[in-house]
C-alpha cells in the first residue's frame, strides 16, 4: 500500500512540473510577426511574458498551449485571470503579448 501512494505521489508530481514547462520559447520570427499587433515587442518581452505566463497562470491550474485559444479569446480570458492572480497591468500586458504571439494569429 505504501508504495502504490508512493509512486502515485511521483506520478502526480510529475505530471504538474510538466505542465508548467509546456509554454513555447519566443524566437526572433515570432517578435516580427506579433509586432504586427504590438508595435513595440521586443524578444525580451516576449520572453519577459513566458516567464510571467508560467509563474503567475501555472500557480493556479495547467497552463494552455497559446495554440488553444484565438486571439479574442485570450483578450477575454487574460485580464479576469491576471485579476484573480493579483499581477500588475504591465505584467498582464507581458502575459497577452505572449500568448497571442505565440497562438500566431496575426495575420502576415
């Protein structure tokens, strides 16, 4: 009985560390392409948002492929999100940013 809480502990564990690290790295392509919506991106924002994105919306449940929503369902979902997770407007900018640059729906 011992081992079976043991390894379903492990298996739990595992399972919220790889959750956390799902989130994509930005690269200089997705900064010219999300410059589109957001004139003045830099990649350092970018990166700025994925750390935000991982600490501030990974603390509460899994984080969400930026794949997985559009981008006016992640303008509607971020700011009641960054409300609940107590987190700045600059910091909730960085976190949009991020998700809908890296979902790619701007249009080239």
């Amino acid at each position: 009985m011992k081992k079976i809480l043991i390894i379903s502990a492990l298996a739990f564990l595992a399972a919220c560390t790889a959750s956390v690290k799902m989130a994509a790295d930005p690269a200089q392509s997705d900064v010219e392409r999300g410059s589109k919506l957001f004139p003045a991106l830099t990649l350092s924002a970018l990166n700025e948002g994925k750390l935000a994105y991982e600490s501030n919306c990974g603390k509460c449940h899994g984080l969400f492929s930026p794949l997985k929503f559009n981008e006016a369902k992640w303008r509607k979902e971020v700011p009641p999100m960054a409300k609940k997770a107590k987190v700045d407007a600059n910091t909730q900018n960085l976190i949009l940013q991020y998700v809908v640059t890296m979902n790619g729906a701007v249009v080239k």
